[in-house]
C-alpha cells in the first residue's frame, strides 16, 4: 500500500503547477489504480482531474472503479458524455452498470448513446432493468461460455476467442443448445481428458447458481456457504445470464454493514468522515432530536413522581440503573437477533421459536440481575423495604421486556422489509428507556402505597 506523506503530496502538486505531464505521467505509471484513486483524494478537485487526463484509457476506467461514489461523481461531473462512454468501453459490464447508476436517467441515455460498443451498451440496458440489491443488479455478463456437445478441440478454440474480451477466467460455463446452464468445465480437464468426444461428459453438472432476482444478502451467504470465487446467474428458466465475482459481493457487502453500523450508531444516511459539515449534521440530527424529546417525555413521567421522590429520595438514585440495564438488555438482544438474519443462521420464520427462546434468556439474566440489586438493597437500605422490593421488582420487569423488545422489533422490521439494524440503535435504547421509567414509576408508587409511605 503506497504512503502519501506530505512531502510527496506537495512534490505532486509542483509538478502538477508546473504543468510538466513528462514527469507526472512518470510518477503515476508505476502506481496501481488503487493507489492512483487514493492520491486522487488527497488532492484537490481540479488536481485530481489534471492527473486522470494524462491516464491511458484502461487506467482511467480503472482508477474511475476504484473511487467512492461521491469522488467519482465529482470527477466526472465536468466530462462530457463522450468521454465518459469512452471510459464505459474499457469497464465490465457490472462495474459500467454502477458507475451509470449514479446519474440521472437524462445523462444515462447520453452516455449510453455515445458507446461505440452497441453489444456492451445492450448489456448495460439490460442489467439497469434489474434492482441494484439483486443478483441482477451486480452480475457481470464476461464470462467464458461452452457448448455441451462442443467437442475439446472446439471449445478449446473458442475459449481462446472469448478470453480475448474477459480480464479475468473464474469458471467456464456449459450451456445447452436452448442457453441453459449445464454444468462447469474445470480447465484440469482439458489436460486429463484432451480427446473427449464431448464437453458434457466431462463437466460438472449442477453448480451452484443463483437466479436473478435473489438479494444481495443471500448472494453474500450462498458464497460464504459453498466457498465461492464466482457464481452463475440464471433466470427463471436456468437459462444463463452472467456472473457475479467474489470482489462484487465483498464489496457490496462492506458497504452493506458501514450503512448498517451508522444506522445502528444513530446516523440516518450513508456519510463519511470526509464528507462536508452539513450533510454530516443532517445525518445526525434527526435521532439527537428524537433523543431530546424523549427527554422530554421522560421528565414529564418523573413530574408525575415528584411527590414520592420527595418523599423517599432514595428512588431517584437507582433511575440511571433502570434506564440503562434496560437499554444495554435491549440493545443485545435486538443484536443477536439482526446477526443471525444477516448471517442466516436465524430466519424470520422462527419468530416464536426465537421469541420462546429469548423468554428463557430474560428469566435467567432478569433473576441474576434483579437478584444482585435485592443484596445490595438489603444491606445498604435495611429498613426501607419498600424501595428494595421496588428497584428489585422493577428491574426484573425491565429487563424480561427489555428482552422480548429486542426481539420482537427486528424481527417485525425484517418482515416489513425495513432494515433490522434501526434496532441495534437508539431506536431501542430510547423504547427502553422510556419503557423501564414508566415500570419503575408504576411499580415504585404501588409498593409505597402498600407500605404506607407518604407521597
């Protein structure tokens, strides 16, 4: 991994100032496109633009991929449509469709019109049609396709010609006569069986696949499970329609859990630590403000407990307890939950099995609990009965509901197809919160009034 340290970031801008393109075409011929993208963003927009023209057409595609979506943007925002549909030529059909995404339907159409490619540009317009969180919307449509009833000479011939347009050889698929995907032909087989008669009595027959509008999450699992580098994507017929790669699901996936931990920290939109103060304050203002208003709510209860605070002021030292046992009680389970959907290993289907199971949990951690507070009551308060058996009995109340909130919400979530991880976040600890206040008032003013405390 290259270190751009400012010396160096400074030798770049005065040969960029300078306008000497011999040497800076020098500096940057050695560089990966990873590292070229990564210079790119320590310097200023007009920089990065005079050091991408001096790319080759190759690298420039490359280096464009290898951006985030907002440097892309910005990069590209100032290029006409020509010279972006040059840049689509050198991409694969996956990566194109991404980067064409990004722009509105009037810029998609200009650019698409300009690509000399007019099979790549059917391509694209094909997998635009499909939902970018689908199989469809991530697959590639580069990949070596064979005949079953090729012979090895002839699929050897053909391989070659259509390796000539893949940058990289995963698996080579075996289609029948109808397009539909057969089976996958190891390439240690053209050196153990190099007189076969046909493909199909060599290949391996029924490779996992996945159809084109599976979601990404389940993509993610099916490589995970089967230990995969590339997957076929077919529709619904089996016929073979492209391939997802390994690289295309990490990625995906990567993006999938930053979205999901800010969502679950309480930032309302995807941001980064270099995006502007604005638009990181407009990620985060909505749940701070949510936050004070169940404050509010929160102080309007205690209002209605002040006398009985008056009275036994000891109440109010175990508050902070309540919330935040509450809280930490919600925010793990809801966490187990939203885990084993994401990793599969937990189906929305066993909503009550999970439920039963999550009961069992709060009983036990909802007894220890409540069980340590009773002994410290006991020996810090041992004549006032009526607050022990309140902060004991209210938390034992707390944490079982605090538990089955945790479960039920991303469970509800999951199946209104809203995403879990809201659950994870302040969501949950403000419920808990609020809901832990409400038992304790209750509980505590009922056990004051059976004792015959005044409040």
């Amino acid at each position: 991994m290259k270190e751009y340290t400012p010396e160096y970031l400074e030798h770049i801008r005065q040969i960029i100032h300078s306008d000497d393109k011999e040497q800076a075409i020098k500096e940057l011929e050695d560089l990966h496109p990873a590292d070229i993208a990564e210079l790119y963003q320590n310097l200023e927009l007009d920089e990065a633009e005079y050091l991408y023209r001096l790319l080759d057409d190759d690298t420039a595609a490359d280096v464009l991929m290898e951006l985030d979506e907002d440097d892309r943007l910005k990069l590209i925002s100032d290029m006409p449509a020509e010279e972006i549909a040059k840049q689509i030529d050198h991409l694969d059909t996956d990566d194109a469709v991404d980067l064409i995404q990004q722009l509105d339907v009037d810029e998609r159409e200009e650019i698409l019109s300009h690509i000399d490619d007019v099979e790549q540009a059917g391509d694209i317009i094909d997998l635009l049609k499909y939902d970018e969180d689908t199989a469809g919307g991530l697959m590639g449509t580069e990949m070596i396709v064979v005949n079953e009833n090729w012979s090895m000479p002839e699929c050897i011939k053909e391989m070659r010609m259509q390796a000539e347009e893949v940058d990289e050889i995963y698996y080579i698929y075996v289609v029948d006569n109808d397009y539909k995907l057969r089976g996958i032909f190891p390439l240690k087989k053209m050196i153990s069986h190099p007189s076969v008669s046909k493909i199909k009595h060599v290949m391996e027959i029924d490779p996992v696949s996945v159809k084109a509008d599976t979601p990404i999450d389940d993509v993610a699992l099916d490589f995970e499970k089967y230990d995969l580098v590339a997957m076929p994507v077919v529709d619904s017929i089996g016929r073979l329609l492209g391939q997802i790669t390994v690289d295309d699901v990490m990625d995906r996936v990567r993006e999938s859990s930053e979205r999901d931990y800010q969502l679950a920290s309480g930032i309302s939109s995807d941001v980064d630590a270099d995006d502007s103060i604005l638009a990181q304050t407009k990620a985060r203002i909505p749940w701070l403000l949510i936050g004070i208003v169940s404050g509010i709510l929160a102080s309007l209860i205690l209002t209605g407990f002040e006398a009985q605070l008056q009275a036994v002021t000891a109440l109010a030292l175990f508050i902070p307890i309540i919330g935040g046992t509450g809280g930490n009680v919600g925010v793990q389970a809801s966490a187990i939950v939203v885990q084993g959907l994401a990793n599969g290993s937990l189906d929305v289907k066993e909503f009550s099995k999970q439920l039963g199971k999550e009961v069992l949990i709060g009983l036990l951690n909802a007894t220890i609990i409540s069980g340590v507070i009773l002994v410290y009551n006991i020996i810090v308060y041992p004549s006032d009965l009526a607050v022990t058996l309140s902060v004991a009995v209210s938390l034992f109340i707390v944490v079982m509901f605090a538990s089955l909130l945790g479960t039920i919400v991303p469970l509800t979530l999951e199946k209104m197809k809203i995403n879990p991880a809201l659950a994870t976040g302040p969501f949950i600890q403000i419920s808990n919160d609020l809901l832990g206040l409400i038992i304790y008032v209750g509980i505590s003013t009922w056990f004051l009034q059976l004792f015959g405390v005044n409040g």
